[in-house]
C-alpha cells in the first residue's frame, strides 16, 4: 500500500509538471507556429505539441523543456516495465478516482498525425523586377532559334506576358533539343508564373540533373519550394546556390526571405544584410521598416 | 546547338530576374483567411523523412503499447483535469479497428480510421524512394490547397468533440 501510494504521488507529480511543460511549450507553439498549430496541438493531447517543440527545440531554446518532458513521459512506461502492469493499473484508477473521472481501467491515450509545418505568415509577395538581358542570337539552326528567341521574347519585367505561350514555346525548343537545361529552367519558369509550382519544380529539377552546378536553377527551385511552403527544400536550394556562387545576391536575398518565414529572424537579418553588401538591399529596408531588424 | 546556347545567356539572365521581394506585407483580411485556410499541413511532413520516420514509428509504437495494454501516451488535459480532449480515444479506437472492431472503433472515436489511414500513409511514404516521396508530397499538398482539408478536420474534430460532450453523440 505504501508502494502505491508513493507510486501514485509521483504520478501525479509527473503529470502536474508534464501539464506546465505542455502549457509552457503550447505558448510557444501559438506564439511562433501560428493559431491552426496551436489548435492542432490541443486537440491531440499534446502530442503534435511535443513533436514541434523537438522539431523547433533549437531556435526557440527548448532543449531543456523537452528533455524533461520526454523524461516524464518516458518515466510511466518504465514504471510499469518495473512494477509491473497489474500495480501500474491499479494506481491509474485511484488516480482516476483523485481527478473524478468515472474509471481508468485502461491508460489513456491520444495520438495525432496531423501537422503543420510552417505558420502561414505575412503573405510575401514575388516580384520579379529585372528586365532580362539578352545575348545576340548565333544560331545555326533556324526552328531552333526561332522557338527559344519568341519565348525570350515574352519575358518582360521580370515575368512572360504569356506563360501559358511561352511554355508551348519551351516545349519546343526542348523537343528540339532534350539536354538543354536552360529550356527546362526557362519553362519552369513559365509554369511558375502559372503558379503551377510542382510543374516548375520538376523543370527546375530536370534543368539541375542536366547541369548541377545550375546556380540559377537552384534558386529558381528554391523559389518555387518556397512557394509550396516546402521552406525546409527551398532553403537546402539556396544554400546550394549560394555554395556554388557565394556572390550570388538575389539567393541571400531569398534564403532570408525563408529564415523569416521559419521564424528565425536573426539568420534572415544576417542574410538581409549579406545581400545588401552584394547589391541587393530592397529586403533589408524592408526587414528595418517592419521591425524585424535593426 | 549554339542557337540554343546563344539563349543559355538568355536564360540564366531570365533567372536572375526571378526573385522574391517583400513588396506587400500586410495582406487583406480574406488572403489571410485563405492563406491560413488553404494552407497544406500534411504535405510537408512528406517531403521531410525523418520527422516521416519519427511520426511514423511514434505512432506505431504507440499504437502496440496501447494493444498490448502497456502505458502509453497520455493526454495530460485528462490526466489532471479529467476532461477528455478532442484527440482522446484516438489510439485506442485505431486498436479497434485493427482487431476488425468496426463499430466499436467508431464509436469510441469517430476520425480513427482517417488517423489509421493517414499512419499507414506515413509509413509507406517513409520506406519510398526520394523521388516517389515528392511526387506523393506534391500531390497531397496540391489537394491540401484545393480542399482546406488541414482545416476541415481540425474543425470537424472540434464540432464532434462538443457534440459528444454534450451529449448529442455517445462516447
């Protein structure tokens, strides 16, 4: 009786401070991952909560919250492996009893699959500002050229004036030539203006297995991940931009875009800020005027 | 073959036009409203093997301590409140409906088969290839966006969570 009795004490306390952690990494949770996260976290007992407090554990120091946490919840299972079920059992129904629920003869449980990864941010917008420049044609073959030149042609301030063209003309220009891993960035281009992202990503992946030191194209995929809100992805493809061409503006200037949609203000400062010595200081401005750097 | 390399120029000049500026920051109220709502929840988790893993086999692991009779996750709302959460009777409802108990699963937790269905879904996209697993991911995300469905369930979880406490449906 006295084994239970201390047993049943420290579940309770092993419950009371799992409920604080909960509580204590719920906030978080609301407060960084956004409200459908929050939600999500509550309505599943607290599970999806502890899966995100270890996925988001370094930026948000929550190292020691959560090892404590995954301590306490470890602790019961190792108790019943210890005194066995039939006491574990016993004590979970006089604990039961103490919180006035009806009965507890089986542990009770909650699962949750559901996620979110990213909250659903400030909605930033593309722009796509440059005019591109173009080399004077060379080419030895007319039909070619003439697909490749008419698509190019429809790139205007930063964006086709018809995709949906341009890609019929990509199309060409690739049945033409299949290993050109310009075409297929320049079409997934295309289908980025259609905001078919997936479609773009599988150009720019195609343009990167044709070439794979296209800095361009990883950046361009990156974009696109972005996009999807596939954040982790797009900012594997800006690192490997950056890794390739470490003068490379515009990706800084997208990976900190990214930092920022993954809450991690202070590498979006510093990505801000590289991107503005290489020429590219719209971001920062903008970062200062919102408050988000100094 | 220089025709098309005479546009190479061409196109990595039209890439460097492509990047992202934070040109409008406060979005109106019904893009926020879409945005949260359309938003893809499932489908990154897809794109992302380890955290596929881990869920994976923390909800498979859970779902044997739980038929074996073993102390498995608690809900610590329940725990010290006594008041069952929306999620509560998930893994006991999903051992159900593994031991063929259809009604009874239903019963104790109307969404169980979606969460069985969406465990099975984790665990075959965790043993696919990189490739399959974007596509998977891809596709998901896009139904994710069409649908609301992250929403819908949340929502509907709720709705039933508050009809079975007061009453109108049975535990």
């Amino acid at each position: 009786m006295t084994t239970m009795f201390i047993l049943s004490t420290v579940m309770t306390i092993i419950q009371i401070v799992g409920l604080i952690l909960l509580i204590m990494v719920l906030i978080k949770q609301f407060k960084h991952g956004g409200v459908l996260q929050g939600i999500i976290g509550l309505i599943t007992c607290g599970f999806w909560t502890f899966i995100w407090g270890w996925m988001k554990h370094k930026p948000l120091e929550l190292t020691k919250i959560m090892v404590v946490w995954t301590i306490l919840i470890v602790s019961p299972m190792v108790l019943t492996a210890v005194f066995g079920f039939a006491m574990m059992s016993e004590m979970a129904n006089m604990l039961a009893g103490m919180t006035g629920e009806a009965s507890l003869t089986q542990m009770k449980d909650s699962f949750d699959l559901k996620s979110r990864k990213n909250a659903a941010k400030a909605n930033i917008k593309v722009n796509m500002p440059n005019q591109p420049k173009r080399e004077p044609q060379k080419g030895d073959s007319e039909a070619k050229a003439d697909w490749s030149q008419k698509a190019l042609a429809l790139w205007q301030n930063g964006e086709y004036t018809d995709p949906n063209q341009a890609v019929d003309l990509w199309n060409k220009a690739i049945q033409d030539n299949p290993n050109s891993a310009e075409s297929y960035n320049n079409r997934g281009l295309a289908h980025y203006n259609l905001k078919k992202y997936p479609q773009a990503v599988e150009d720019y992946s195609r343009a990167i297995q044709l070439k794979p030191d296209y800095v361009v194209a990883y950046n361009n995929r990156g974009n696109a991940y972005y996009e999807l809100t596939q954040y982790d992805l797009a900012e594997a493809d800006f690192n490997q931009s950056i890794g390739f061409e470490p003068g490379y503006a515009k990706a800084y200037l997208n990976r900190a875009l990214t930092n920022y949609q993954l809450d991690r203000n202070s590498q979006a400062c510093l990505d801000f800020k590289k991107a503005c010595e290489l020429g590219e200081c719209e971001g920062q401005q903008w970062a200062v005027q919102n408050s988000i750097c100094q | 073959m220089s025709t098309v390399n005479a546009n190479l120029a061409g196109g990595a000049n039209l890439t460097s036009g492509q990047e992202r500026m934070p040109a409008n920051t406060r979005a109106s109220i019904r893009s926020r409203i879409a945005n949260w709502y359309f938003f893809p929840a499932f489908a990154p988790i897809i794109q992302n093997r380890w955290l596929l893993l881990i869920l994976a086999g923390l909800g498979i692991f859970q779902v044997g301590l739980v038929d074996a009779g073993w102390w498995g996750w608690q809900c610590p709302i329940e725990a010290i409140f006594g008041i069952p959460c929306p999620g509560c009777g998930l893994t006991r409802s999903m051992v159900l409906l593994i031991h063929g108990e259809w009604q009874a699963a239903v019963a104790t937790h109307a969404f169980a088969p979606l969460f069985l269905a969406t465990l099975i879904l984790l665990a075959i996209c965790g043993a696919l290839p990189r490739r399959f697993q974007r596509c998977v991911s891809q596709y998901i995300a896009a139904f994710e966006k069409r649908t609301g469905i992250a929403v819908l369930v949340v929502l509907g979880m709720l709705i039933y969570w508050g009809l079975r406490h007061a009453g109108w449906i049975g535990h």
